[in-house]
C-alpha cells in the first residue's frame, strides 16, 4: 500500500493479516473518518454500516472509553439489526450499573476458579494425553475446542454442543467468511438454542424442581435492588458470553502457541519458571490482544485528538493500535516479559467497561499453557501459519500446523 494509507483502507485483507504496520501510519495523524465496518452480530450485505471515527493514539482511546456518557455504546446498528443486543458491551448507565451488579455476583471468581477450573485443567490433560506424536492443526482442534467446552460447562448446557457454540460465535463476530444469509441463519439458530434451553430452566424452577448450580441459574435468582433479569436478558447474557468466550479466546490461545513457536527461548523460560506464564499472558494480550476494536457512538458534540466529533457520528476505539503506542510502551512491537507497565494495557477494554470475562480468558489460557508444559517436550511448526483475512474484528490465526513432541 502507499504511503497516503488511510483509515478506508482497514478493511483490506493484507491489513487483517498484519494490522499493526498500519496503525503505526495512522497513529501520529489526527483521528480520520470514514471507517466502514460491522458491529458484531450485524450482517455484511443486510446491513448498512455506518462512517466512524478511527482512534488511534492511547491517549484518545482511553479518554474516549473513560468517557461513557459522551460516547455511547449503545448500538443502534445492532438494534436495528436482527441480532440479539449483548448485554453489558451494548448497554449505557443506570441499566448498565443494574446489569453489572448482577452480573458480578452471578459471574464470582469462585464460579470460575473453584468450580470449573479444575474440570478444565482436567480437560486439557486428556486431550493431551489422547495424542501421540502426530501432525495437527492447532487451530481446529485444541484451539477451537477448548473455549467452547468451557462455556457449555460454565453457563450449563450440554457438553456436545460446543461445536455449535464455536460455529455460532465465528459467525456472529464478523471474523470467517459467511454468505448473508448463512450469517442470519446462524443467529436465529444461537438466539433459539439459549431461548429453549432457559425457557426448560424456569419451567423446572416453577415445577419446583432443583436447579444445578451454573451460570445460568444464578443469572436467574440473582437479584439487585430486589429485581431480578427478565427471562430475556437471562438468554442475552448467555449469548454475550457465548460469543465473546466462544470466539476470542480461540485466537487468544493460538496467538500464544505462535509467540512460543517463533520464540522458542520463552518456551524454555517457561518450563524452568511457571511463575512466568501470567506475564507471558499479559505481554501477548498487550501485543497480540485478539480485540482490535469497538465502536462508540457520540451522544454531544467534542473535540478530541484535534478533530470535531459530532453528535450522532460513529467513533472506532482501536484499543490493538493503543497497545502498541510507542508513547506508552517502549519497543511496542517487541515481546518483553515482565514489562514495569504491562497492567496498562487496554486488550480487556478500560473504565466501566472493562471485560467481565477476563477471569475466564486468563483462567483457559493458564490451564492451557500448564498442559503444554506437562506434556509436551517440543512444539514443530510443520506447515505455513495462516492468519484469518475475514474481518478486522479479531487478530488471529486461522491455520496452525503443529506437531507436538510428547514428553
């Protein structure tokens, strides 16, 4: 591409394998408009994006995401569309303080480190334990299948669908290629699957039966303020996680076997020091976070990063491009363990925003990364790595052809 690079040009295939040369061109300009992308859940070819803002510089971005009652993230793109509204990243104060209040007592660490983490750590020993030293692809097998199981685990639905979990999240993220109609299929068949399955739930409740103790019940009985969720935004919330557990974390996982495979010195780092895998994490978080964006619409006119937003206009928050503002994180494109200022990175969103669910994510990736190091004595790339080219949503890798050596 030539040096006139503009915000327009984000969508391009050879920018989705590899964003960050080109946010590096963006970033020391004033913001630019005119961005055309989708929201989640939304559909290329059905729906009509909207020109937004491209935001660039950590400076602008976290003012931006601090700022939740200039810009919005409410979306009426989604609104309109005929996807299901995600509940906590779609939804502006007080609603969105009454959903998070509940939320955080339903969704408790407890929830996710003492009752479902040593069932995935279990897991994942199996899965490992069932190979031998064959060739595979990372990313269809270990990669795909681990986030989804844990959410079917985690929310209380059945174990074999996680299949239909992964297909439904890939599609409602705007990532892999999918026709329109195949996309409006695939949320009509996501919102009917939660429908039905909390729909069982409060009949089971109204029967008096006894219900398990999962995600999904204690969405149900928790209360705030002596309210509880409506049946609807029970089967919401189910969906948010779904799609966002279900889909980013696939790329989280492969984006850390890539960094250990093209350096193997951290590889070796970690099987001599454990203690070094939550580092590990953050630094690829902060340097090759899945998230590259999210969109915010402006509610009153402002005047930020030396342009004039208007009321009404559309705002892209690349938090991806922010974590590699050289202004903030020296040598932004390397990968440092243990930087002093790591915690300042924007991978899980900042302000009220910030991503519920990074428990989780950290929690997959540690139970992960334990069982490589358990049982694998070296990891061969056998074929060209393949970055997904579908969307610009997710930075990830769609093929990974490894070999794993078994201790």
């Amino acid at each position: 591409m030539n040096s006139e690079f503009t915000a327009k040009q984000l969508l391009s295939p050879e920018v989705i394998v590899n964003p960050y040369p080109y946010y590096d061109k963006l970033r020391d300009k004033k913001p630019q408009f005119g961005l055309m992308d989708f929201p989640p859940g939304t559909i290329p070819g059905a729906d009509q994006p909207h020109p937004a803002w491209a935001l660039m510089r950590y400076q602008d971005v976290t003012a931006a995401a601090r700022n939740n009652e200039v810009f919005s993230s409410r979306d009426p793109m989604q609104e309109a569309s005929t996807a299901p509204t995600l509940m906590l990243v779609n939804h502006d104060k007080p609603e969105h303080t009454r959903l998070r209040v509940i939320a955080q007592k339903a969704f408790t660490p407890k929830r996710v480190i003492e009752d479902v983490a040593p069932w995935a750590e279990k897991t994942i020993a199996e899965m490992f334990q069932r190979l031998s030293d064959v060739n595979l692809d990372f990313m269809d097998s270990f990669a795909v299948e681990i986030p989804a199981r844990f959410m079917t685990r985690l929310i209380g639905t059945p174990e074999k669908d996680w299949q239909l979990l992964r297909n439904w999240g890939n599609a409602f993220m705007v990532t892999s290629d999918y026709t329109a109609a195949e996309r409006k299929a695939s949320n009509e068949a996501l919102a009917a699957y939660y429908m039905a399955q909390v729909n069982q739930c409060y009949q089971d409740l109204a029967a008096g039966k006894t219900l398990p103790d999962n995600l999904m019940t204690a969405l149900m009985r928790t209360e705030y303020e002596g309210e509880t969720l409506t049946q609807e935004e029970v089967v919401r919330f189910c969906i948010t996680l779904v799609v966002a557990g279900a889909e980013t974390t696939v790329y989280f996982l492969g984006n850390l076997l890539v960094t250990l495979i093209e350096q193997p010195e951290l590889f070796k780092a970690l099987q001599e020091d454990r203690s070094l895998i939550r580092p590990f994490m953050d630094e690829s978080l902060r340097r090759d976070g899945p998230v590259q964006r999210l969109f915010r619409v402006c509610t009153q006119d402002i005047h930020l990063g030396g342009v004039d937003i208007k009321q009404g206009d559309w705002v892209a928050l690349f938090f991806a491009s922010a974590n590699r503002d050289p202004s903030v994180f020296e040598n932004p494109n390397e990968f440092i363990l243990n930087r002093k200022n790591i915690k300042q990175h924007l991978t899980f969103g900042h302000g009220v925003h910030h991503c519920m669910g990074s428990v989780v994510a950290r929690m997959e990736a540690d139970k992960f990364l334990n069982g490589i190091l358990d049982h694998v004595a070296e990891i061969q790339l056998t074929s060209e790595i393949k970055r997904q080219t579908g969307g610009l949503l997710n930075y990830g890798v769609e093929h990974l052809p490894v070999r794993f050596v078994l201790k």
